[in-house]
C-alpha cells in the first residue's frame, strides 16, 4: 500500500491536544514527584508531642500540698506554725521576749517561744510579812494557800512556803537608781524554778517618785515580757492625793504592772470622824474612794481606763498596833470590810475574783494581838468568800 501524507486539519488537531496535556510551569508525573497526601512537616515545625521548655520567668508551682496541716514548705522541710512547734509567743527579730527560751523553728515567726513557764499573774492580793521565820500568820497563810490570788508578800520567801504562793518585796530606797532596782526585778524573775510570782515594790510615794518611774520606764522598754509579773504599793492615808503621784503612776499603768494602794485609816481618825456610824462610815468611805480634792481609788481607776491599761488594782488593809490603835481592833478591822463592799463606790476590789484585801503586815512585832491574822481571816470569809454585805461584827466602840 503507498504512504499517503496526513491531511492537514487532522495535524493540526493533534498539535493542539499536546498543548493542553502540558500547560506552562507544569511537570510531568515522574519517580521525583510526592505521592497524593504524603506533604511531610515544613522544615521548623515540631515534632509531634515536643513544646518549648518552661519559661525561667515562671517560677515552678511550690505548694505546700505536700506538708501536713499547720506547716508550710520552706525551701526543701516542711516547717510548722509558731503554735504548731509549741510556741505561745511570737515577736519579730530582736526582741527579748525569748531570752533565756528555747528558740522554736516557725514559718510565721521570726521569734518563737514558749513563755507559758513565766505566766503573767492577774488578779492578786499580798498579805505582807516583814519577819519570814516568824509565823504568827497561819490563818492568813491558809487563804493564800487555799485560794488562788492571796500572795504572801516577803522578802525572803519562807522556807515551806511554795513558790506558787509567794510574791518577792524589794524597797526601792535600797537602790541607788530605777535602773538598777529593774536590774534587780529582772533578775528575781528569770529562773521559772525559784521565781516568785509577782515582784512588789515598797513603796511609791514622793520621796521614791523619781526612782520608781525611772523602774518602771526601764522594765516598760527593756524587759516588757515582765508584765503583769512586778508592781508597786501606793503610799497610804492622810492628806496624800495620788495625783501627786504622777508621771509614775502613769507609767506603771504603760507598763502592766500591779498597782496596790495602801488602805490605812487609823482607828482613832475613824472615831473622832463623827459620833454615829453613818458619819465615820462617811469619812472612810471618802478615805477609800477619794473626794473632789483627794485623788483616791476613784482617780486611780478613772486613770487606768484613760491609759486604756491591763494593771490590776488591789489594796492592802493596814492590821499593825500602829493603826487598830482602839480597845476593839477586830471590831474596826471588819468595819473596813464591811464598809468597803456595802457603801464604796468599788466593792468588786476586794470581791473574791480579785483576791480580796490584803494587808499589812503579819508578823511581830507589829501586833499585840497575835490573833488578829485569825480575825482577818473570819472577816473574809463572810465578806469575800461568802460575799456578804451585812455587817458581821456591828459598830466600832470608840468610847
């Protein structure tokens, strides 16, 4: 058969159909090209399941989950709270209201102790004795012993007398600066074995006024974990007014500290007062609470609420030959009682929760009668144990 050329509308045709099988920028499947779907990750992306690492700037989560309750984690322990570790008492660096206690480790406190060794006293009486192996004391010994607030107030404590009942007296003429009697309180207070519980001063009245303010400032400021563990005596009776008494009295009231005025209505100023019951009654009444020109216990009081202060008040009741100067001492004895809880303007003073009157002093020579401690003690109890306020023994005779 003889070749016969193609016509030309047929070349032409197939010129055009390879033109559109491969358009411009196109490859032709090859063993270079990627199978459908098969993309792979672009060159910086991450692996499946990789991040980035933490940033420095967050700190890691640091709870304390891990610790039990009452402790929180510092740095690798787990370290309890103040009172967790047993501490009653927390301060910041520096102070000294630990001295002398062990340090307990805390998160919450830069200073941890336990001071429940040295607890501060509240509410007391003192029951003064000058001679300590001298007993002419035993009924008054039996209320301190018994109940909780009475002290008996030496300077030596009695050799069979507990520690629990025993309050220290320093004069403050025995020091030649305030400085130096704080130096001695402090130094009483230090060993919970053989401390007293309360440290008394004798006495703040105007000759003393500067030393004891200088005490107290300095036991305020240097040795504050004292309170409620020191205090002093207020002078007593006649035209002595305890506004003349001040900064010191002031001061003490800053510092917590007991503040025990001294109750001594001579027997015979009680008589020559008037010639009834009602008019002696009258001037012990203003003896004891004091008038508008006598600053007495209604100004002591008056001026513990303005210093917003914690100090308890109580009083001594004079006992020596010195001021039961009559036939019948007993009889004025519980006149003083029975006045003080039915007609003062403060009965709860010597009230049984504030430990009732104490008293000056019990021992001889001070005392001709050596009952009258028995007397006393027959007068508290129907007055402040048993809360009476009828009068148990009548008038005071005062012929």
């Amino acid at each position: 058969m003889t070749d016969r050329p193609w016509p030309l509308f047929l070349v032409l045709a197939l010129a055009s159909a390879c033109s559109l099988l491969n358009e411009p920028g196109e490859e032709p499947p090859g063993e270079d090209t990627e199978a459908p779907g098969d993309s792979g990750p672009p060159e910086d992306s991450e692996a499946p399941g990789e991040s980035d690492p933490p940033d420095d700037s967050d700190p890691p989560d640091t709870t304390d989950t891990d610790c039990p309750d009452g402790y929180q984690r510092v740095g690798d322990e787990c370290v309890p709270s103040c009172g967790v570790a047993g501490g009653d008492t927390c301060e910041a660096a520096g102070s000294n209201m630990c001295d002398g206690l062990t340090a307990l480790a805390s998160y919450d406190c830069e200073l941890c102790c336990d001071r429940s060794v040295y607890p501060a006293v509240a509410a007391h009486s003192f029951h003064i004795i000058d001679r300590d192996d001298v007993y002419s004391w035993d009924a008054i010994r039996s209320i301190a012993e018994r109940d909780t607030p009475p002290l008996i107030c030496s300077q030596n404590k009695p050799k069979d007398l507990d520690h629990a009942h025993w309050a220290s007296k320093i004069n403050a003429t025995w020091y030649s600066s305030g400085q130096a009697m704080a130096e001695a309180i402090h130094a009483q207070l230090q060993d919970p074995a053989t401390t007293p519980q309360v440290v008394m001063i004798d006495e703040l009245r105007t000759d003393t006024h500067d030393l004891v303010y200088e005490a107290s400032e300095y036991m305020r400021t240097v040795y504050p974990q004292w309170n409620g563990r020191w205090g002093a005596y207020l002078v007593h009776g006649g035209s002595v007014s305890y506004a003349n008494l001040n900064p010191a009295i002031d001061s003490l009231f800053d510092a917590q500290a007991h503040v025990v005025p001294e109750i001594y209505p001579s027997q015979s100023s009680y008589c020559a007062a008037g010639s009834s019951d009602s008019a002696r009654d009258a001037w012990l009444v203003d003896f004891i609470d004091g008038t508008s020109s006598l600053a007495r216990m209604n100004w002591l009081l008056a001026r513990r609420s303005y210093k917003g202060s914690s100090s308890n008040i109580s009083v001594l009741f004079g006992v020596i030959d010195a001021y039961m100067d009559g036939t019948y001492a007993a009889w004025f004895l519980d006149r003083m009682f029975y006045v003080f809880v039915s007609q003062t303007d403060n009965p709860w003073i010597i009230g049984a929760a504030n430990g009732g009157p104490g008293a000056y002093k019990w021992d001889d020579p001070s005392m001709s009668n050596t009952s009258r401690d028995l007397a006393f003690y027959e007068s508290y109890e129907h007055y402040v144990t048993g809360g009476s306020t009828s009068s148990r023994q009548g008038s005071v005779s005062c012929n």
